[in-house]
C-alpha cells in the first residue's frame, strides 16, 4: 500500500498515511491527527521511509524533539522553528535564522 504524506491547512501538522491505489478519494485528503481538520496531500519524491522509519531515525530523541528534527532533516526551518518553540530556543532561534537566509 502506498504512502502519502498530508499537511493541516489548520494546525501546519505534517503527517503519512496509507491508502490503497484504488482508492483515489480518499488519498486526495485525510483528517489530521491533531486538530482533525481535513489535510490536503502533499508532494513527497518517489522514496520515502514513512512513521516508522522516521521513529527509527530518531528513537534516541525524546517525542518533544522528534516533531523539530523532522521538520530540520527536511530543510523547512519556519517548521522546525514553530516545533521547538518551548522546546529550545536556541534551535528555535537558529532555524528562523537558516529561514531568512534561505528567503534572502
């Protein structure tokens, strides 16, 4: 079953699910785990090594710092920001600088 890789218009929450081929309504959008409002699909390249390969990646870091390095691994620093907020300002700080790098 294929992956497919959704972000809430309402909450920002990046996530993955699968859905059959056949099943073409419903890879169109899925409701967030988060807020539970619907989620447009997403573009993801060819390759991708889903929840549990991102859980692997990062089993050494606590589930407060999963959510950042996610966003960090994939280069979208505005993410990454909002996701260590209470988490580390240090990180947070340093993504929004990465992030007006990149917009300059």
């Amino acid at each position: 079953m294929p992956m497919y890789q959704y972000t809430c218009n309402q909450c920002d929450c990046t996530f993955e699910e699968f859905y059959p081929l056949h099943d073409v309504e419903r890879q169109k959008s899925s409701p967030c785990p988060r807020c539970q409002a619907q989620a447009r699909r997403i573009f993801t390249p060819f390759a991708s090594f889903g929840q549990q390969g991102i859980d692997a990646a990062f089993s050494d870091d606590g589930p407060e710092y999963r959510e950042m390095h996610y966003h960090e691994k994939r280069g979208d620093w505005e993410r990454a920001a909002r996701a260590a907020e209470g988490v580390s300002e240090f990180a947070k700080t340093k993504f929004l600088e990465k992030a007006k790098n990149e917009g300059a």
